[in-house]
C-alpha cells in the first residue's frame, strides 16, 4: 500500500513553530503509527519568506503559530473555507473572532483545534470537549498565566517589589520584553474566554471578560496575607452565576489548602467542577516552544485520526455582571481615636460585613488589613468609594478579592 503522506503547511516558525517542525519531524513515524498517515512540512510562512496562497494550495492540514490578529485571522479564514483544517495556539484570535472562526470551520465541515491556546501543554481543551462534552460543567477556573503566577510566587517568597521582580522574570524568559498582556490580565481574560466558550456552549468574546492585573500588588499585600495565611493568585474564573454566566479574571487570594494555593512559579493549574464529576484539577507547565509544540502536535494527531469534537447545542447564558465576592482591604490611616469606628459605619451603611482586622501602629499612623465577609461587589465598590475620601487617610485603599472556601 502506498505511503499516504500529510502536507503540514506552517505559518510562523519562531518560538513554537520552529519546535514544532523539529517535533514533526522526530516524531512523524509515531504519528504514522497512530494514524496511518505520515506528516511532512510543506510550506512555511515567515516574514521574510512564503506565500500564504501556495501554501494553502498545498497542504492537507493548516498549523498558524504566528500570533496576532492580522494576518492570521485571513489565513485561517481562507484555510477553514477552502475545506484544510487549522490547528491554532493563537488566544487572541480566537477569543476575539471566535464565531467567525468556529462558523467558518462549521459551515465547511472542517476541524479547527487551539489545545495550545489555552494553559500551556495542560490538555484541558481536549478534557472540556471530548470528556466531559456533555457534563453538565458548573465552573471552570484556574491559573492561566505563568507570567503573572511567577512573579506573585516570587513577591511572596522574596518580599522583593513588583518593578524587580518582572524585571526578573523577562532576565529568565518568563516574561516577554513588552509583559502588558500578562500583568494587566488581558492574555488570562482571552484563555477563560475560551474556556467559557466551550465548557458553557455559549458565544462569549474578550470584551465580556471583566479583567484586573497583578501591576498594583505591593509587598506588604503579600507580606500581610502570609499572616493571615493566605497566598496570592492572578484566577480566572468562569462560572454559571444567578442563571447566567460570569467571567472574570482577578488577583486573588487563596486559603492554605485550596488546591490552586500550591500552584507556584511559570505554573498554569486548572479545575472544572460539575454535580456527576465533583471536581477535577491539572497543572503543568503554562507556557515554552517544545511544550506548545507538543500540545500543537497532539492537535494535528487528532485531526488525522478524524476524532471531531463533540458540540451539545445549548441556549445562550447571558453574561452575569454583579456578582458577590468577598474581599481584602487594606488600609492606611491616622492613628486617631474614632477612625476605626468611620470606617466600620461606612462598610455598615453599604452592607458589608467585617470578617477580621488586624491592626498595626506606623508611628503617627496605623495600618488596617480586614477581611470582609461575601458580598454583592457592587456594595463593597460603593463603600470603597466613601472610604478613599476620608480625611485620615495616609494612601490610596488597596483591595483584593479572596476565596473563601477552605477543601478539606
Ligand atoms: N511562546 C510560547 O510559549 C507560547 C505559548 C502558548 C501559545 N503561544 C502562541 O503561539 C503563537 C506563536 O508564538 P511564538 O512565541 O512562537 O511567536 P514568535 O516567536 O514571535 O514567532 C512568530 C512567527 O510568526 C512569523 N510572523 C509573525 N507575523 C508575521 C506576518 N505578518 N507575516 C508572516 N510571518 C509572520 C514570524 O516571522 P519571522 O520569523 O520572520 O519574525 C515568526 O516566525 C502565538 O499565537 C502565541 O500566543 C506561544
């Protein structure tokens, strides 16, 4: 019988792309193996060389590891409509243009896999659309960038300030030369837009993510929650909230035995609860060219093993927006009689209540860590607003939100 060879057309051989095509070609008699099918390198696209529209002429399987929303959102589009199934790690593109896409690889009959789009080498988009295809998921959460989770990990080992720290990170590659998407919480918002995509079956697009940063934690923030015994994560979360669907990305902090708490440096963890399964956790390395290649490679083993996802029709959720939560605050003030109380009458008036305050003395003036209990965030933002005008006091408020739930 003839060899049947795949024509794997690349466009983008840098970090992953370049691992990639020496992964296929260690690994393409395995692949055959599996498959029946021997993958090649067909044509590859380079800024300095290529031409999209031969290699699309020419390749059985589409693999787009370029990054950016243009021009890969053409090719993909062109690839997808012309019947060649695309294998992406592009989070952007696909969380941005997502109905665009999926529709496109739809109407054509045609696979579109991103396994690597998401969390790294962690194999959650194969686990949310094949295993638990039609679980009935309540929430899908987790650490989602390495970046971001190193340099929280680094602050609270070392005391060291956010400034020094990222600097560190990009000395060891952890971070890229312009980090803005990792820190600000934008790459995180696109990987749970995803996520909520496929766990929830409902359209859900970057601009429907609400996402906070790490760029504001400070030092203290964490020197306090190790005595409070808690550990700071940047979470992203997407959950079915009021009969709707909330997606939100946010620094956090974790009780000591919440499975996410452990999770340190360029780690990416995450974990999906549903009523039939309880609940699942997985973690690996968030991010790295052989790493992503890897997950890019067992996308393209999918395809030519002919394995499609499996999509349960669902109704839309709607996108739930207030939702209650609860939070750390932190405080500078005059170490005056009667500022304790201020404080108290305005979280009281907002309806939010005081889980615990501990008090330290700075001299002239005090610092106030309190814990609130769960509540709408709405009220906590309205009393936050009050709080930031008094008149005693020394700093700008610093709140963050923290999960209560203690797992045994
Ligand atoms: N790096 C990771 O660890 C990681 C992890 C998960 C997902 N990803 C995703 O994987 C994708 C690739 O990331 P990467 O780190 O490998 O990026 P990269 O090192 O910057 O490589 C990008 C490649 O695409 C080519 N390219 C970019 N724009 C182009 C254009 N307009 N026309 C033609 N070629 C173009 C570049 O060409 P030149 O070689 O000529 O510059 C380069 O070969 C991105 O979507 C990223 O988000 C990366």
């Amino acid at each position: 019988m003839p060899e049947q060879r795949v024509r794997i057309g690349l466009l983008g051989r840098g970090t992953v792309g370049g691992a990639f095509a020496e992964l296929l070609e260690q690994r393409a008699g395995a692949v055959e193996a599996a498959t029946g099918r021997r993958p090649e390198l067909g044509g590859v696209l380079t800024r300095s060389g290529g031409d999209p529209g031969e290699i699309l002429g020419s390749s059985d399987v589409i693999v787009e590891l370029m990054g950016g929303i243009d021009p890969a959102r053409e090719h993909v589009l062109s690839a997808l409509r012309s019947g060649i199934p695309v294998v992406t790690a592009n989070k952007q593109l696909l969380a941005q243009h997502g109905d665009e896409l999926f529709e496109a690889a739809r109407a054509s009959g045609v696979q579109l896999r991103f396994e690597a789009a998401v969390a790294g080498v962690i194999p959650i988009i194969r686990v949310i659309q094949e295993s638990f295809g039609v679980t009935e998921i309540t929430k899908v959460f987790g650490i989602v960038n390495g970046t971001t989770n190193f340099v929280l990990s680094e602050m609270a080992a070392t005391g060291a300030a956010y400034d020094d720290v990222l600097a560190r990170a990009q000395e060891l590659g952890y971070a890229e030369a312009d980090p803005t998407e990792d820190v600000n919480g934008a790459d995180a918002a696109a990987k749970m837009a995803i996520l909520a995509r496929l766990a929830f079956h409902t359209p859900v697009t970057l601009s429907e993510v609400g996402y906070e940063g790490i760029e504001r934690v400070k030092p203290d923030d964490l020197a306090y929650a190790k005595e409070l015994g808690l550990s700071l994560k940047l979470l992203g979360v997407a959950e079915r909230r009021d009969g709707g669907l909330s997606v939100r990305v946010f620094p956090c902090f974790l009780y000591p035995r919440h499975p996410l708490a452990p999770v340190e440096g360029p780690f990416n963890a995450v974990m999906v609860q549903a009523p039939a399964i309880t609940e699942i956790t997985m973690s690996g390395p968030g991010a790295g060219g052989i790493e992503t290649a890897s997950a890019v490679l067992g996308d393209v083993v999918s395809i030519l093993s002919g394995r499609a996802p499996v999509h349960a029709a669902r109704e839309p959720l709607e996108i739930v927006r207030d939702i209650s939560s609860s939070f750390y605050l932190h405080l500078e003030v005059a170490d005056r009689p009667g500022v304790l109380a201020r404080i108290a009458e305005v979280l009281g008036r907002n309806e939010v209540s005081v889980r615990s305050v501990v008090q330290r003395g700075l001299g002239d003036d005090a610092r106030l860590v309190m814990v609130m209990h769960e509540g709408l965030e709405a009220r906590f933002f309205k009393a936050l607003e009050e709080i930031a005008t008094l008149d005693f006091l020394r700093a700008q408020p610093r709140a963050i939100r923290v999960i209560e739930e203690e797992f045994v």
